[in-house]
C-alpha cells in the first residue's frame, strides 16, 4: 500500500546521505524486506553419505567469499547452480521431502539455499562453452579476432540451449522462492552467467527489485560486436530489466551504457544521472568497488593452518621474493608476468641467485581447452626460465610454481613478499591485491596494472604497469627490489589503511542503500508528469 505523499520519505542520492542516514535507510528496507541472491557457484556444496546423511562444504573463490561475509546476519536466499551429484541428490530430495529452502546448517544456517539443477548437457552448454570461454573472454579482451571467436552452429545451439535455458531455470527458481514473502524481496543477481535473468523475472514480477552485480570488466561496444545481435542485444535488455546494473568502477558503468546506446535501439541514455530509460522504467547505472572483510582475512591469515603454512613456505624464499596468486587464468597475464621477470633477471644480473619469483596458481576451468593450453604454456614457459638461469651448484630455480587450492596458504605467503606482481590485461577488481596491501608484513611493494579495477583505489600507492609492457614490468620489478626502505613503508602503511577503511561491508551497504532508495521511489505516488520508476 504507497504511503501518502506528504509522510513518504523521499529517496536521495546515496553520496548526499550521511553515514547513520544510510544505515538507517538500509535497516528500514531490510526489516520489511527479504533478500535473494542468486550466483552460478553457491555458498555450499553437499556430499552425501553413506547413511543418507549429507555434509556441507563452504565454497571458494573471490564472489562466494565476498557475499558470505556480508550476508551474515540477513537470513537470505540463495539461489545457485547444482554443481555436482552430492547438491544435485540434496536439491532431489527437498524437491521429494516438499522442502522449498534448504538450510545447510539446520536452524544456525546464515542463509537458505534453493538449487538449480539444470541437465549435465545444458549445464556444460552454459557453463563451458558460453559463459566461459564467449562471455568471460569477451569481457576481458582476450580474443586472437583474426582467429577467435568462430559463432558456429554449435555455439548458437550452446545460447539457445544452454545458456538462455539455465537463465530461465534461474529465473523460475528465483519466483518460486519470491512465492514465500507477502513483500516483495530484494533480489540481488550475481555476475555474467546470469545476464538474461533480470528481465525474465520483470516479466512475471512487474515491481520485483532487481539489482545485478557484474564483477568482471565490461567492453567498449566495437568488441561487443563480435558477439551477434540477438546475443549482445539480449544482454543488454536482460541487464535493463533490472532496477539497478552495478560495476566494479565507473569506467565499466559508462561503458555498459554506451553498449545499451549502440545495440538497444529503443534506450534513452543519461549519462549525466548515470541512468538508462527503456519501455518506461529507469535503470541506474552504478559501480560498486568490491572489497574484502578484513578482519576475517586476518583470522584466517593468523590461523593455525595459516601459521603450518609457514613452517614450509620459507623454504620457497631468497634474499628477495617476488609473488603471484592466481588462478591459472589467461587474463591474469601470467605468462606475461614469467617474461617480465626474465628480462629482469637479463638486465640486472646483480639480482641472480638472489631473489625467487613465487606463483601461487590454482587450475581453474580444466573443462576449457584454453584454460588447459593456458596451464601448459606456464609450465613451459617456466621450464625455460629455470633452465636458462638456474645454479646446478646452489641448486637456485628462479621461478616456482605452488599448485593447489588452500585459502590459509595464500594468505600465509602474502605475508611475506617485498613485491607483489598483479599485471592482469584488465580485472574486474583484484582481490589479491587488497589481501596483500592488507597482511604483507614486509612492507613489500605493489606492482599493479592499470588495468585491474583495484588501480582506481590502490594506483596510487603501487607501481603502475601497462600490462603488455614486457620491458616496462621488468624495470617495475627493479625499481621495486631497489626501492629505499622508507619509501616502501610509506607505501605500504597507506595501501593497508586504505583498504582496512574501505572493506567489504562498503561494498554492500551501498548497494542496499541505492536499493533502499529505489524501493521507496517505488512506495511513493507518481508525481504528475515525472516518470515511474518501476
Ligand atoms: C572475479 C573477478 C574480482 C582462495 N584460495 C586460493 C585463492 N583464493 C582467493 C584469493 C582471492 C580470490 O581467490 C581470487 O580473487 P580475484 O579478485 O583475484 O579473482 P577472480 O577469481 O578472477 O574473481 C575479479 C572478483 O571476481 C570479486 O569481484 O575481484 O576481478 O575476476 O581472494 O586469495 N587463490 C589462489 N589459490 C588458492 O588456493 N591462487
């Protein structure tokens, strides 16, 4: 029922508002409202056991890790993808059991689940051929375009098949766990493999709140060409049928827009209100620099798994340590990273024997053949080094590659490196970055490309590269090594207050509080001749 004008409180924009204003705001919304999020990869996933039993594990990764922390406390909804046959038998026997929400941890559960659980087949379309190596690729600029992408026949049936079919199980999933609340609930959708979602809920839920958070870089509109029109256009459309569309940083916000002004005939842009008008509806535009909880990468960082780390770790260090942390992920420029260092250790040949060149990598996406090809190329690459400079009598490697997932042992070798290299070709955010900048306890030195979100807050403070300058990075990682200890604390005290001061529940609590602004606008009557916001 809309409140009468003259008591409705009128929305304002969120950077005018005071921080207990905002908090207020977001604490009204949240009483009356409930919140949905949905994301591919899920809090949990579930084996089952041989009495029928299940047990749960907690998820990883960048995304995951980011929402747990700042769901604590808000009894949400999670909707996500059925990953393997423990969460498929789970959602299987709910379905069986007429139980709508699954609580991972019975009645302590910091959230409820409900899955989707598409075919293995329209799964991998999705997942393997679309989101992965199309979107993911085509977002981070990573295509050969005289040679790649080919859209085949095989690739159109994977988006028709896959990939607008698993969004529509999405979607479907979404409204039945909208069917539980009397209220409308916040529904807060998760990165490039839901594109399409947003407007198949409008469709049915024509006042639902719908923000979508896309936490990987969005291209100029000439590379979205590449893409054909029914695909790149129902992106875009599926995104506008959203409330709120929010990025990593401006520069990723503007440029959605500008797509939406290319390939969305029927859109009004304002770039000013950074708003897009379309069928009647506003959408904000926004960016929303993600972040980590800080005081739990501490606890984990000072974990006794954490500190067993430490007792083999230092076999890996020299007189200097250079390191890495990601998956291994083509965007990530790794190979790239390898090369710099090489020529490094040419040009400076005072710093041989002297400092190792750590990666810590963790194989992702072993379903892609690139992401395969990307693994082997690293090892290759490495191999040369190593041979090229290493000491048959001292034994030295300049570069060693530690595989494997485990979160404590990341953290524990943040700790000690003098220079973190992230020269990414271009990252949504980085979140490595903002870990180190936040435990390294060797005053070590950033060095950061310019095309990592995290540049726009930490640029500042780290050494800037342009990620394809080989030799640019190589002389980044010497003036690093060289710089005077005075210099790299001021450096790094900044880096750690910085990040401490803008953590993870910033991130969040600005988004609710955008979408507690456009709930209200929702509650309050139309103004004669203004537009409804829908
Ligand atoms: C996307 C965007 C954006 C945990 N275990 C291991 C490991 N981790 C952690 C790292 C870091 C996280 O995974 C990876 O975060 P990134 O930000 O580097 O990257 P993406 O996975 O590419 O995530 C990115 C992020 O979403 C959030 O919005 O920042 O731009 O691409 O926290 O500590 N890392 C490694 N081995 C492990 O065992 N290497």
């Amino acid at each position: 029922m809309p409140k009468p004008a003259d008591t409705a409180p009128t929305a304002v924009p969120v950077d005018l508002l005071e921080s207990e204003s905002r908090q207020a705001l977001v604490d009204s919304v949240l009483q009356n409202r409930n919140l949905i999020v949905a994301s591919n990869r899920g809090p949990v996933t579930f084996s089952r056991q041989n009495d029928g039993s299940y047990t749960s594990r907690q998820g990883s990764g960048g995304l995951v890790t980011a929402v747990s922390a700042v769901l604590q406390g808000h009894q949400a909804i999670w909707i996500a993808a059925a990953m393997g046959e423990g969460d498929r038998q789970r959602a299987e026997d709910a379905e069986q059991a007429g139980e709508t929400l699954i609580s991972p941890q019975g009645d302590d559960s910091a959230f409820r689940l409900r899955f989707v659980v598409a075919t293995p087949e329209a799964y991998h379309q999705y997942y393997n051929v679309i989101s992965n190596p199309l979107l993911w690729f085509l977002q981070h600029y990573l295509w050969d375009t005289p040679r790649a992408p080919d859209i085949t026949h095989k690739v159109w049936a994977a988006w028709r098949e896959g990939y607008v079919e698993v969004n529509r199980q999405f979607a479907d999933e979404i409204l039945v766990a909208c069917e539980q609340f009397d209220e409308e609930p916040i529904i807060m959708l998760q990165d490039y493999q839901l594109y399409l979602v947003g407007r198949l809920i409008r469709e049915k839920r024509p006042n639902a709140i719908i923000q979508h958070f896309i936490h990987i870089p969005w291209p100029d509109p000439d590379y979205w060409r590449l893409l054909p029109s029914e695909m790149r256009k129902g992106i875009c459309e599926g995104l506008l049928g959203c409330d709120i569309v929010g990025f990593q940083i401006p520069a990723h916000a503007r440029s959605f827009m500008y797509t939406c002004e290319a390939y969305v005939p029927d859109c009004t842009i304002d770039y000013t209100n950074k708003c897009v008008e379309w069928r009647g509806r506003t959408i904000q535009v926004r960016s929303y620099p993600i972040s980590i909880d800080a005081d739990a990468v501490r606890k984990t960082a000072y974990s006794q798994e954490a500190r067993a780390y430490e007792r083999y770790l230092p076999t890996h260090w020299n007189e200097f340590t250079i390191l890495r942390v990601d998956r291994a992920e083509p965007s990530k420029n790794i190979i790239r990273g390898f090369h710099a260092f090489d020529r490094f250790l040419e040009s400076h040949p005072e710093f041989q024997n002297r400092v190792n060149f750590i990666a810590v990598t963790q194989p992702s996406r072993m379903d892609v053949k690139e992401y395969r090809n990307y693994l082997d190329d690293m090892s290759a690459t490495v191999g040369r080094i190593n041979a090229k400079y290493a000491n048959v009598e001292t034994g030295w490697q300049p570069v060693q590659i530690i595989m494997g997932e485990s979160y404590p042992r990341v953290l524990a070798a943040m700790k000690w490196y003098d220079v973190l290299l992230v020269n990414s070709i271009i990252d949504g955010m980085n979140l490595v970055a903002k870990e180190g900048a936040l435990i390294n306890e060797r005053s070590g030195v950033i060095i950061l490309s310019e095309g990592a979100g995290a540049a726009v807050q930490l640029g500042e403070l780290a050494l800037m590269v342009s990620p394809a300058d080989v030799e640019g990075t190589a002389e980044a990682i010497y003036q690093a090594l060289t710089m005077p200890i005075q210099e790299r604390q001021r450096r790094a005290q900044r880096l750690r207050r910085s990040v401490e001061q803008d953590d993870v529940s910033v991130w969040f609590r600005n988004q609710l509080v955008d979408i507690a602004n456009c709930a209200m606008k929702e509650s309050e009557p139309a103004a004669e001749g203004s537009t409804q916001v829908a």
